[in-house]
C-alpha cells in the first residue's frame, strides 16, 4: 500500500486509462459513503465543502458553512481540497470552496496537489457540477485572493456551472465571509426546498478533523473584534550575549479565558504601535494628536487601530502618482517588481513620505489609506498537558537600522518593550521581566491549526525540522509527547547563527534527550565553521537513517522561514527520497505528494 493509504498501490500494474476507471469507480462509493453520513436527517441535498487552509481559518470557516447547511436541512460534510480528486468532483452536485492563499498567489499546502491535479489535460469535465468561491487574502499581496481565483475559472472551464459570485476577502473577512455564506445557503435551501432543523449542528461539525484527527474547535468568544486581556507573566531572554538575534521566551496567563488550546496552534496578538513613531509621524503631518477622528483622538488612532510600519499599496500607487520625480516613483516606473520589493524592504510609512517632500498627502488624505492595525500570530511553544493555564511563545524581537533611525518589528518590541509599567524598565539585553499584578496586559486570541499537531498514534515516529524560532511548535510538541507517555521516537533538526549564543532551549532539549523522550538532536550552526551548515545540510548528511524513519510511519513537520528555508528543507527531502530509493525524481516527488496527501508531510511557514 502507498503512504497514503490508498486504495490503489503505487506500484499497481495499471495503465494511465485504468487507474483513472479505478478513481471514478471509487469516488463514486466515496459519494455513496457521504450521503449516508448524512441520511439519519434526511437531507435533501448534500453539500461538499472543500477547504484550502494554511494557518487554520479556512477549515474553520468549511466547519461554520457545514454547521449553516445542516441548520438548514442540508447535509454537509467539509474535506480538505487535497483530499479530493478531480474525479470525485464529478460525483458531487453542489460544491463550495473556501480557500486562502499562500505567498504570493500560491496554493495553500493542503491545496496544492488538488490545484496540480485539476489544472491537469487529462481533468474530467463537470457539467453536473454546480459550485461557488469564497477567498481568504490581503490586498497588501499582488496576487490577492490569487489561488480562490485560479479554482474557480478552472471549474468554470470544466464545465462547472457558478451557482453564486465569488467573493474575496481581505483580512478584515469576517462580514463578508458571513454575507457570502448566508447567500448561498439561502439560495440553496431555497432552490432544494430544504427546510430548517429545530437544532442547528454544531459550529465546525463536519468533516476532516485535520492531520491526526483533532476534534473540530468550537467558536471562542474571544477574537480580533474582541481578544482576552491576557497578563503576560515571564518575559525572558533566550539568546545569550553577543548575539546577533534577540530571541525571547513569553508566557501569557490563560485565566478566566476558557481558552483551550492544542500544541501546534497559533496564538495571535494585538499589537500597539510605538509611541517614537507614532510621534515621529505627527510631526511629519503637522498634528497635535489631539484631532478627532470618529470620536478618538488621532495620536491614539495610530497607537492602536492603523498600520504606520507597513504602507499599503493604494498609497504607493497614490505617492507615485503625487510625486512622480520621487525615489519610489522611479523604482515604480522601472516595472521591476523585485527591485520594488528590495527598494521597500525595511522602510515604513514615515521613510515614504519623507521621499514624497512637499507632494506627501495631508492628514485628512493619508487616513483613508492606512489599513487597520493586524494582530500578529505566533506559533506557541507549550502543550497545554503541560502547561493547561499558559500559553509560550518564542519570538525573535526584530530591530535593525543606522543611528540616524531605528526600526523596529510592531508585535516583537511591544511585546519585549512595551508592556506594563515593568516592560519600560527593560532594555533588550535584560534576561527576565516579570510584570506586575497591575500591568502586562496584552490583548490576544486563539489561531487553531489542527492540520499543524502531534500524531494520535503515539507510537508513530516524528521528524520535526525547526531552525530558528521555528523550534516553537516542536517544544509544544515534545512536552505533549512526554506528559501522554508517548513512545513513538522523535527527532529534531534544530540550528542557527553560533552555538554558543543561539542555542535556545538547550537545558531543555538536553533534558528532554535524557528522559527518552527527545530521541534525536542534529544541530546546524551555520556560521560556527569556514562552510555553512544549515538543517538541510544535516538531513542530507542523515540520507539513510532518515528514509528509514519515513519507510517506518514518521511524520515529517517544519516550522519557520518560507521564503528560502522551507524550499530548502523540501528540496533536501526529494533528494533524500530520490536517492534512497532510487527511482528518480519523478518518483521523490509522488512519493512526497503520498506523505502529504497521508498528512504526515505538513509544515507551518511564515
């Protein structure tokens, strides 16, 4: 059997034409499979919710449109887009879609091998589908809503008929989400003449319980429009002295929240943008502060509700078009996208409208383009076995710059700053800050990623890839492991800058190694040699063992850096798979579709 699990062998001796008969066969007992699932309330039509999800919010949103279905005498059922092929498209009569969107116009990770398969020559048509989009994104992006795009004109050349308009939404979702959800199921009740149930299912009821079948979370009262004031009670720093990095170690009190939580999901805080450049633009604007904008004033506006560190792309557009002689306004004109991103790279709202001089917009004219302040999630580092009235994080506090100015990350300094009365004591070189009983409150709620968690087979191996602070969810994860008693192996690559001030956790990990539980540490300290060593490095090195651990059931996760380090490590792990097995690279790469259609190849990147 393949690592999937599937029901047709890897190596079955078929051709192309038969395995696609064998597919169709076998969605149509798929098919068969889901409207039983929802026969004991009689529903008069089944609705198939497909969820494409990087960070959880989509599969949260499938949940809620399953829920909204069977409360209106609907049946649902929601599956992740990478468990469904093409062909079993063809077996469905209503489908929607919610998807958000990677990168720069990327598939999702449980989307992705849908995406490749329904692009494909050799896709089935769907006359008999009928279906609608929902869009996760941020408009900050080129490519927004790009992947809900690219799926729904694919459908639509398919054959698929649009029972409803796409929508896209950006990060302020939840109205439109909500409006666009409403529309089609009314439309739908309506048109199968479904009726209401006397007891709505409950919120997140349906379908996939995400990578080790956690159950589905139900709707906290705490979110962005309303996040818990949560005390942060340890602020410590992790990287030793000399450090070109400061990483720092937090753990928020839980309270009266009723916050559960799961080792692997995301916690989300609200940041307060920083007084010095919060002043610093004012000055620019020629404001007091003290100026009304609906009802506040504006000094505390740009403290708490609007991004002053990221400039949005309507007012690069509108500063190009006000001061066409500017610096950014060349680098526009070039058309190079890259050189744009390069040129923008560490500058914020205040940089740009110094370069736009006299042409820089008002304050009445530069409101309109500041979008609302965003909470910023961060992947916890605790198991709540372990620690059930805390959640940690582990963050990297983000600080560059000349003497002339300094810039720093919104979320990391105010969380390593500027919190409470204790956190204006404190400068980046301070090891411990324990805020007083009357300070240190920080606003903050629950990102779930069930698709991002321990095995449930406890006796199944993890490999767990996490240089940096990508070390995070793999700390959550191994205090899981050890407070369940769990014995399946687990095995953590692990690096950074220099050993001897980067080693965060290293009392711990040590710990951990000799209670059994950490059963493997390969370190990668990149600049401790003449030649880098990075995790791939390691992995590369480790070909055979590795492979072993993956022809034995291991579950592979990496966590941190998207851009070059979550590339790397995918590259390495072809090339183990390749070089092990010895069927070329066109088998390495099925071989790892399997494992990430098996959930047991799921990362967590940023």
């Amino acid at each position: 059997m393949s690592p999937t699990g599937s029901l047709i062998p890897a190596d079955a001796p078929f051709s192309a034409e038969q395995e696609a008969w064998l597919a169709g066969f076998i969605a149509g007992i798929a098919a068969a499979g889901r409207q039983d699932a929802t026969a004991g309330d009689a529903p008069v039509a089944t609705i198939d919710v497909l969820f494409g999800t990087q960070t959880g919010t989509a599969e949260f949103l499938a949940g809620e449109i399953v829920a909204g279905a069977r409360a209106r005498g609907l049946g649902g059922i929601a599956t992740a887009l990478d468990e469904i092929t093409p062909e079993q498209l063809t077996a469905m009569s209503h489908l929607l879609i919610v998807t958000s969107t990677y990168g720069e116009g990327e598939m999702p990770d449980n989307a992705g091998l849908f995406w490749e398969a329904l692009q494909a020559d050799g896709a089935p048509r769907l006359e008999g589908l009928r279906y609608a989009v929902l869009g996760l994104g941020d408009r900050g992006y080129d490519d927004f809503c790009g992947a809900a795009k690219l799926i729904d004109t694919r459908l639509e050349q398919l054959g698929a008929v649009r029972l409803h308009g796409r929508v896209d939404c950006d990060v302020d979702f939840e109205e439109p989400a909500a409006a666009w959800t409403t529309g089609v199921l009314d439309l739908l009740a309506a048109e199968t003449g479904a009726t209401a149930t006397s007891t709505p299912a409950a919120v997140g009821g349906g379908g996939t319980a995400g990578a080790t079948g956690a159950a589905p979370k139900t709707r906290s009262p705490w979110n962005k429009r309303n996040p818990y004031r949560s005390r942060l009670v340890v602020n410590e720093l992790l990287s030793a002295p000399g450090s070109a990095k400061e990483i720092r170690h937090y753990e928020f009190d839980l309270g009266d929240s009723g916050i559960t939580y799961a080792a692997g999901d995301a916690l989300a805080v609200m940041p307060v943008n920083d007084d010095a450049l919060v002043g610093a633009l004012l000055a620019q604007l020629g404001a007091s502060g003290e100026e009304d904008v609906d009802g506040r004033p504006l000094a505390d506006v740009l403290r708490t509700e609007r991004e002053i560190r990221t400039p949005s792309k309507d007012l690069i557009a509108d500063l190009v078009e006000r001061a066409p002689s500017s610096d950014l306004a060349s680098v526009v004109a070039h058309g190079d996208r890259s050189d744009l991103d390069s040129w923008l790279w560490g500058r914020d709202l205040l940089d740009l409208l110094h370069d736009a001089g006299s042409a820089a917009p008002g304050l009445d004219e530069l409101l309109p383009f500041l979008r609302p302040l965003q909470a910023r999630q961060y992947s916890i580092s605790s198991s709540p076995l372990a620690h059930p009235n805390r959640i940690h994080l582990t963050v990297a506090s983000v600080r560059y710059g000349s003497p002339d100015r300094r810039y720093e990350g919104v979320a990391s300094t105010y969380l390593a700053d500027r919190i409470g009365e204790a956190a204006m004591n404190t400068t980046h070189a301070t090891n411990v800050t324990t805020p007083s009983d009357t300070e240190g409150m920080v606003g903050i709620y629950l990102q779930a990623n069930t698709s991002f968690s321990v095995p449930t087979d406890d006796d199944a191996p993890m490999i767990m890839i996490g240089p940096g602070t990508g070390i995070a969810p793999f700390r959550g994860f191994l205090h899981e492991r050890a407070a369940r008693g769990a014995t399946g192996r687990n095995w953590l690559f692990f690096g950074d800058q220099h050993r001897g001030t980067d080693f965060v956790y290293e009392d711990e990990l040590t710990r951990l190694g000799e209670q059994g539980v950490l059963s493997r540490l390969d370190l990668a300290f990149s600049r401790d040699q003449a030649e880098k060593v990075y995790v791939q490095t390691r992995m590369r090195e480790q070909s055979r063992e590795l492979y072993v651990w993956l022809e034995d059931g291991a579950y592979v996760y990496v966590c941190g850096d998207a851009s070059r380090m979550a590339k790397d490590v995918e590259a390495a792990l072809l090339g183990v798979i390749a070089e092990q097995r010895g069927r070329g690279d066109e088998d390495a790469a099925q071989y790892l579709a399997d494992l990430r259609r098996a959930k047991r190849y799921v990362r967590d990147v940023y």
